[in-house]
C-alpha cells in the first residue's frame, strides 16, 4: 500500500527566511506526487504536483519542489517565505495501481516569525 | 476559475440523525471524491466514484455512508446515522483526469453532539 511520511510535524521560520519541507513516500513504481496547502478554516489548494519528467517543479506562489527517486522524497521549497505562507502543508501521492486515489502525509504547520 | 462548492459550510446534528452533505464538483470534472479530516489529524479518503458507481471505498467508509450522485450536478455523501467519531471537516473533491490531480472545495465541518 501506498503511504506519506512527513516527519516535521511544526516548523517556524522567519519571514524572509527559506523553508524546505520533508516528504517520502512509499510505493513500489513511480507515483503522482503533490502538494497541498491548507490555510485555517480553508480548504486544500494544490501547490504543485509531479506526474513524470524533470524532477524540478515549480508550483504557485513561488514554491517548488524536487522529485527524488533514489530517495523516495518530494521536498517542497521556497527561497524566501512570506507572512501569508503560514498554513499547514500536505504532501500526497496517488497511482493507477491505488485507483488514482489521493493518500495524504501527516501535515507540516508552518508558522511565520515576523 | 472553475471550484468545488459545498454546502453546508457547518452542520450541527445530535447523534443517531441523518446528515448530507452536498457538493457541486466542476462541470466537466468525471471522477468525485469524499475526503474527511478529523481535528488535528491527517485527510483520510473516505470513497470514490466514477461513472455513476462507487471505484473504491475504505474502511472507514461502512454501511452508515452513501453516495449519490442524483441529478448530473451534485454528488451527496449521506451518513445514516451519526456517530460522535464522525465529528470531522469533510471535503469533497472532483478531478477531471482521475491521475490524483484533486480539485477540493472548502469543506463541510460535520460536529456530532
């Protein structure tokens, strides 16, 4: 079975600062990977996703993330956080094999200092 | 831009009553999914449907849940008879490719008394 590690539960970063956020995944072939953010009392709105291809993705709002294969992780980044970045982040993958369903991570809260 | 609308935002209910929720997925979108995601913890999948039949259900998705997708328009998860572990936001979904490329609406939060 398909499954989503995220092992940050809470991460604070400085407004300003860059923020990496830790995803591995488990699944035997090449999955669709994703991220998504929640903001509070929000619902979940797709950063970016991984389907094949360059293992670079860029996402909205100035996030990327990078496909890794020998690591079985899809790191989300971003150079430079901003205030309204605080929220929480999932990560997910989905494959044919499970029916296309989406099996989401824990969540990584991010908090922003000012 | 296209989105998953649902109502209700909230629902109160006392347990042991009957509650649905409704979605509207985007019009061109074939695949339809519920999602729910208890306080504090991770979005669980509940169920999927495609093509007028349910393509796949968890555990969590027992006898007490139902979907439906009545008119061409909405798609309605039922729960029979309401538990207070049901107490959770649930959030519909609809994809137009089924490759895990979700589109969510904003959720219904579901609280049990």
């Amino acid at each position: 079975a398909q499954s989503v590690t995220q092992p940050d539960i809470h991460i604070t970063v400085s407004e300003g600062a860059s923020l990496e956020l830790r995803c591995n995944y488990s699944y035997g072939a090449t999955p669709y990977l994703f991220w998504y953010v929640q903001s509070p009392g929000q619902g979940l709105q797709l950063l970016l996703k991984y389907f094949s291809g360059d293992t670079l993705v860029q996402g909205i709002k100035g996030f990327e993330a990078e496909f890794k294969r020998s690591q079985s992780s899809f790191n989300l980044r971003k150079p430079s956080v901003h205030w309204s970045d605080a929220a929480e982040y999932f990560c997910a993958v989905a494959s044919k094999a499970a029916g296309n369903k989406l099996t989401f991570g824990g969540g990584t809260r991010v908090l922003v200092k000012p | 831009e296209p989105e998953v609308t649902q109502t209700p935002s909230h629902q109160v209910t006392q347990m042991g009553q009957e509650v649905i929720l409704r979605c509207v997925p985007i019009s061109n979108h074939l695949y339809f999914y519920w999602y729910r995601q208890i306080l504090g913890q991770k979005v669980e999948f509940l169920v999927s449907f495609y093509n007028n039949e349910i393509s796949e259900k968890s555990e969590i998705f027992d006898d007490q849940f139902s979907v439906e997708r009545p008119d061409g328009s909405n798609f309605t998860l039922k729960i029979r008879s309401t538990k207070l572990e049901d107490s959770a936001m649930y959030f519909c979904a609809s994809s137009a490719l089924g490759t895990g490329e979700l589109f969510f609406g904003e959720g219904s939060r579901l609280t049990v008394l």
